[in-house]
C-alpha cells in the first residue's frame, strides 16, 4: 500500500472562506517559504497519483508528498514566524 500526500494545494477548498485578497496574500506568504516557490495545484496532485500508479507497479509501503518542498522548508506557514 502506498499513499500520495499534498500540502496546502491551489484548490478551490483551499480558497473557502477567505476573501480573494486574504487568499492572494495567504498564498503568496507560503509560496515565499516554499523550496520550488509555488504552492502546487490540484492537476499537480492528480499528475503525481497517475505516476505513481503507471510507475510504482514495484513499489509499497511508501509516502509519496507533494508539497513544493514544505515539509523541507519545516513546514513553516505565514504566520507562523
């Protein structure tokens, strides 16, 4: 078994609740701590759980994150510093 595990993603539900100002400036304080300086989008996700299907035949017991690097970065969020 293996699991595909985003970070904050660009996605509509990422945006509920937030006024687009507050998400542009949510969003834009993130990507600034991010290792590939941007947050990924939900077709990035979906891209990445496609090759892990097509290319992980061999693979189990893995997970597999895409999060830009955040988790490098020490998971730091706007705010947070």
């Amino acid at each position: 078994m293996n699991a595909v595990c985003p970070g904050y993603a660009d996605t509509r539900w990422a945006r509920a609740g937030l006024q687009d100002e507050a998400y542009e400036r949510f969003k834009a304080g993130l990507e600034a701590t991010l290792p590939l300086g941007r947050m990924p989008s939900a077709e990035d996700v979906a891209e990445t759980v496609l090759w892990f299907l097509a290319a992980g035949r061999t693979v189990t017991g893995q997970l597999l994150v895409v999060d830009s690097g955040e988790h490098m970065a020490g998971g730091i969020a706007p705010g947070d510093g």
